[in-house]
C-alpha cells in the first residue's frame, strides 16, 4: 500500500502527523517506537487474536439483507459490528490499546467518548486488564447517553462531565488531552478514532483492519471472491471505516462510499459534514479538514448522533476524500432516522444512528444488478432509543 496508506512521518498525503505540546513530547515519541514492534510481535498477536475471539466474539457475521437486496438490485451485506460484545466495533481498538499500554508499563488508562460506546469499550477492557480509567465526555452527551455513562460506572470508570464549549465529543477531547498532560508518566490515552497525532490514527486503524481482514474471507465463502464492489461506512472520526476500507485501499475494483453527518442540511449551520464543510487545520494533534470560521476557529458541529458531531475526520478519510479515493455523502438527520426505522422494522436489527448514516447512503448510489456492497453496521441501537423513542410516531 503506497498512495492512501501513512508514510514514514505519519502523514496521509498533507493530512496527519503530530502537532503536541512539548510536555507530551515523550509520550507521543514513545508510542511511536513501540507500537509497530509490539503489534507485530507473536505474544501481542497470539493475546489480541485470542480475545477478539473468545471475549469479543469475533468474527463478527456477514449477512445478506434481503429487504436491502431487493430495494436497490443488488446484494447487500451487512458487517455485523453491533453484534461485538459491547454493541459495537470500539471494542476492537480498545482491547489492543490496552495490551500495547499494558506492554509499554503504563498503569493508568484515559479516554474520550462521544455516543459511550467508546467509553463503554475503554471501561470494559480496563475492568478485563484491572487498570483504573478515566473517561471524559461532554455535558451535553452525558445528557442524551445516560445509560452508557451508567454501565462505564458499573464498569468501575469515573465519568467526567465536560461543561466548556458545546460540551459534546470535541470538547471532552480536549479535557481528555489536559489528563494526559498532566499524566504523562503512567498515562495511556486511548483515543477512539482514527484522529490524534501520529501513531494514532494508523494505530486504530490497523487494530480495525480485522472488519476487512473478515470481510475478505467471508465473501470468498459466500461469493467466489474476496472483494466487493462496494464498501460503505458511517464516518466522523473514521474508526468503524477505515477498519472497512484497510484492506482494500489499492483495490481500485472497490468503490468506497463514506456517510458523514448533515445534521439539519449542510447549508443550515446545523450540520457535522466536515469534507463538504472543512478546510485544512490543526486540531487534537493532527493537520486534517475542519470545520472552522475564516480566522480558524472551530465551528460547532451538530448531528443528531452523539458519535458524528466532531468537527474534524480522521487524516486518512481527509485524504481520501481529496484524491477522490472515496465518495462522501452528507446524510441528514431525517434521512438517518428514516434508514433506522426501515431496518428495524423490516430486518429485526437496530442500528445505532451512526450506522443509519451509512444505510441512508445506500440510497444515493446506483447500483448494477449483481453487485456485492458490503454496509459496515458499526453498532446497535440500543444507546440511541431514547431519540428513536421521541421520533416514532413521525417514521411510522
């Protein structure tokens, strides 16, 4: 993999590398050395292959959706990432952090969350590994995910509500960064998406790359080959898509389409389409599209999913996007709900509102009879009833 995947400085064409104050200097430089070692060495291997099988329950299953097959004339699976013990793909990333953490002698974990479900994976693998955990999220997100910061707490996490900015995913980004400032020593940062200074966002998405890795083996068994036509993923820090894509970055046989958050319509002010919106910054340790004001300082994204409204995308979908790699729709809010509600009652699965992006996108695309699509469900529903809840009468 040359032209899409990072190059030695941790850059994804102009997007990517690490911009860190000086007082996290180490422990940016530190995981940079390690990571690749320890990832690639047998003991680290042998354990995370092992818990992916026999704790998370992978593979996670390919289905073909019968309902999607006949409303757009071609074969629909779905990669079934909300089936993962926790409810979706998070888990992945976190249980491998924690084994380079653990290997790396840090004794302390710290994250971010947006929807929880981040949140919820970091404070299960800190229960599974006995580490004390941190998790910082914003206010507002505290408010509509209540039962994820619940189970954290169950799962013996502090929760830490953040009250600066528009107290969502950005905003406990930031507070999660102040931790680590302050904890550079024992501290291992956990970051949930392929965002961050280098080695994060090559780091998360190789720990991902098992959603290809199993793609490819489960459609040489089912269809005769290991590539589909298409691939299609929810994104906003581009964790669940990247692991999607990972496999099939030079496969031009491949299409990627990838589902950011229009909010209320990307001209309505309301909105989290950060590649319609975003022009080249800095922020949270990495050069990536944002969405910013012309003096460059960050806009308040909006989505009616807790885990899309970040203002910036992951360094690898900036690059992407810009190469024409991968086509980006910008979902709205009622397009999402809408995909939901069709799933739900049609196929018996609750996607989470992150994943209902991805299905909406199916809309958007015209296929040819006989292709293979492949829609990343990166999550169920469960965290997000509440808003299913307060819309049902109006999908009905």
């Amino acid at each position: 993999m040359q032209q899409f995947s990072i190059d030695e400085r941790g850059y994804y064409g102009e997007f990517g590398g690490a911009y860190i104050p000086e007082i996290l200097h180490r422990c940016v430089t530190d995981l940079q050395e390690a990571y690749l070692r320890i990832m690639e060495s047998k003991r680290f291997q042998e354990d995370f292959d092992q818990l992916l099988r026999d704790y998370v329950g992978r593979p996670s299953p390919l289905y073909l959706s019968r309902q999607l097959t006949e409303r757009y004339g071609a074969k629909i699976y779905l990669k079934r990432e909300d089936l993962n013990h926790t409810g979706a793909h998070k888990i992945n990333n976190t249980i491998g952090q924690i084994l380079i953490a653990r290997q790396m002698g840090k004794t302390r974990i710290i994250a971010e969350t947006g929807a929880g479900q981040h949140g919820v994976a970091t404070a299960t693998v800190c229960a599974l590994m006995q580490m004390p955990c941190t998790v910082y999220m914003g206010k507002t997100d505290v408010g509509r995910q209540q039962v994820n910061v619940r189970k954290m707490e169950m799962l013996g996490a502090t929760v830490v509500p953040v009250t600066s900015g528009n107290m969502t995913l950005k905003d406990a980004t930031n507070e999660a960064i102040r931790d680590w400032c302050s904890h550079p020593a024992d501290t291992h940062y956990i970051i949930g998406s392929t965002i961050g200074p280098h080695p994060y966002p090559d780091m998360v998405a190789r720990l991902q790359s098992v959603i290809s890795k199993e793609i490819k083996l489960q459609l040489a068994e089912k269809e005769g080959r290991d590539y589909p036509d298409y691939l299609v993923a929810c994104v906003g820090g581009g964790s669940n898509a990247a692991g999607t894509i990972y496999e099939y970055l030079e496969n031009e046989k491949v299409r990627i389409v990838l589902a950011e958050a229009g909010g209320k319509g990307i001209d309505s002010g309301e909105s989290a389409a950060t590649i319609h919106l975003g022009k080249a910054g800095v922020l949270h340790g990495c050069r990536t599209l944002l969405m910013q004001t012309d003096d460059g300082q960050i806009t308040e994204p909006y989505s009616i999913s807790a885990g899309l409204d970040y203002p910036g995308i992951g360094p690898i979908h900036a690059n992407l996007a810009m190469q024409h790699r991968a086509q980006v729709f910008a979902i709205n809010d009622d397009e999402a709900l809408r995909a939901a509600f069709e799933l739900t009652r049609h196929e018996g699965i609750i996607p989470a509102l992150e994943s209902a992006h991805a299905l909406a996108a199916l809309e958007k695309v015209t296929f040819s009879p006989g292709d293979v699509v492949v829609v990343t469900l990166s999550g169920r529903g469960d965290k997000d009833l509440e808003t299913f809840f307060k819309y049902e009468e109006e999908y009905r």
